[in-house]
C-alpha cells in the first residue's frame, strides 16, 4: 500500500495508516477515538495488536474513547463512564463493568464476560480471557 494514495485505501486501510503514521511521531499522549469502530475483523485484531504492544511497552499512555466494551474490559487501566456530559463514574474495569445494572440504567456498555459474570453470581472477570480462566475446571 506503500505507493497508493491514502484516498484510494479502504476506510480500515486508513485508520491504520493514520496509526502507523501518529506512532512514528513518537508520542508521549495517544488519543484514539473509536480506533476499531467500522473495522473489519482482521483490521480489528491489528489495531488492537498494535494497542496491546503499546501497552506492553509503556512508552506511551494510551487515552481511548471506546463504546466497545470487551476493548475497554481488555485494555483499560482505568476507565471513565461519561454520562449526560459529566464523568458518572471512574474506576478499574472490574469496579465498573460488574456493576451492569447500574450500566444498563443509563444505558452504558456492557462486557459480555461481565454480564456472564453477574449471571453466575461471580465478581473475577470481565474479560473473555478472564472468563476461560475463572471458569476452568479444576483438574
């Protein structure tokens, strides 16, 4: 894709270039609005791949506005639920994403591993990951 005009690459082309082009800048700050919204699924997993080793790397923080919940529940440190223009809440992902009542009443986002979580009266996980962990049978 190295000689195409960016106009001509797809809408997930472009978010990725735009990525590629930010990171080497080197930030300090990331700000990623939606980064994986109208991704197709490998689009999806490259981003988020990308965001993982950032992550892993700590070189740079990473500030994500997400409605995806499962992304935020995974790569979150922290997060901030904004509700009618002001933070209603804040806290770790578990604190906040175990309480899916709350969530559901403003009608806020919710991990499919946390609503499984509450389901089974459980407060270990609400990451997919965190799920085939808690969840496995002891052997």
């Amino acid at each position: 894709m190295r000689h195409r005009a960016p106009g001509t690459l797809s809408g997930g082309q472009q978010k990725r270039l735009l990525l590629a082009a930010t990171l080497a800048m080197q930030p300090q700050v990331l700000l990623l609005d939606e980064p994986v919204g109208g991704l197709d699924p490998q689009g999806r997993r490259e981003v988020l791949r990308a965001i993982a080793e950032l992550r892993a790397h700590g070189a740079v923080t990473v500030i994500m506005v997400e409605n995806d919940a499962n992304v935020l529940a995974t790569f979150a440190d922290r997060v901030l639920v904004i509700h009618e223009g002001r933070v209603a809440r804040a806290g770790a992902p578990g604190a906040i994403f175990l309480d899916t009542e709350w969530l559901d009443s403003i009608g806020a986002p919710v991990p499919a591993p946390a609503r499984l979580a509450r389901a089974l009266g459980r407060a270990d996980f609400v990451t997919f990951d965190g799920a085939v962990d808690a969840l496995k049978p002891n052997t």
